[in-house]
C-alpha cells in the first residue's frame, strides 16, 4: 500500500510499545492486552479536580561551541519551545528566573556546534528538587541544523503532556 513502507503485525506490537514507553506504563496498567481481542486504555471513571495547573519553566539553552551557530540555533528553540508549550491546554508557561521554584516542570538544556553538526541536549525535570522526567540527545547535521530546534521542541511539548495527563489530570 505504502512504497517503501512493510507494515507486519510486529508493527502493531511495537506502536503498543512505542505507546507504553510514553505513558511511562511499565506495569502496563494503562495500557492493558485483552488476549485475543486487542488492547484497552484504561482510565478513571471520575475526572480528578484539577486545583490549581502546572507551571513549566522553560530556561534558555547554554551553548557551547561554535557560538555564532549554537546561539541562534538556542535562541531558535527556546521560541520554539515557548511556541509548542503555551499552545497545551491546561499549562501556564513562564520564563521568568525569579518564578522558577514555583514551577511544576523545568525545561533546560545545552546547544553546542562543530563542525556541520548540532548536537542539544535536553532535560525536562518536575517540581523545584528538579527530578528528571526525561532527557535525551537530538543531533543533526549540514541541512538538517535549521529544522532541529522544531523537532526538538514537538517532541518536549509531546513528552510534557503525556507527563501532564498522566500525573496532573
């Protein structure tokens, strides 16, 4: 049906895995098998009272490198972030230092160039003792440096509100 693409039914496994992996469903509580039928997300029943809505910070990228690359490609991200998170329903986004201690998630990281390639490393912790929710490490090289901070700011903004769904109703 797809050139190029095989699609067996180890495809379906590994998208029920790829999907565990983000709801962080280890004990596959959410995500449940029902042997000969398919699979079943499982939620409450009642929705949970929402007091008050997470906060997530997001801090400017260091650069290190090739600084006349890093540092637009940081500047590039981190407007990109704002841009991805502000647009999640159920959050506030602030940037403010001062603000940073009353926020839910922190999102920090480090830009650095060399040599035709980009590396950004990222981190999203939760709450002020900062425990890490994930991190990771996105590269790209030649033409592909300008649609990084894009890619990377999607796959936080979709990390983040999995986060959110799951531990902030």
């Amino acid at each position: 049906m797809w050139p190029g693409i095989s699609v067996s039914d180890d495809s379906l496994i590994q998208c029920i895995r790829d999907i565990r992996i983000a709801l962080e469903d280890d004990a596959r509580e959410l995500v449940k098998t029902i042997v000969g039928r398919g699979y079943i997300l499982k939620t409450q029943k009642k929705p949970m009272a929402v007091t008050h809505l997470p906060v997530i910070y997001v801090e400017p990228f260091d650069v290190a490198g090739d600084v006349t690359v890093s540092k637009p490609l940081s500047d590039e991200l981190f407007e990109a972030l704002l841009f991805r998170l502000t647009a999640r329903a159920g959050a506030s986004v602030i940037v403010d230092s001062n603000q940073k201690t009353n926020a839910t998630y922190l999102v920090s990281g480090k830009v650095t160039c060399a040599e035709d390639t980009a590396r950004i490393f990222l981190q999203i912790g939760r709450n002020a003792a900062n425990e890490i929710v994930h991190s990771d490490i996105k590269s790209a090289s030649d033409g592909q440096i300008r649609d990084l901070p894009d890619a990377v700011a999607e796959a936080v903004a979709a990390r983040v509100h999995v986060h959110m769904i799951i531990n902030d109703g």
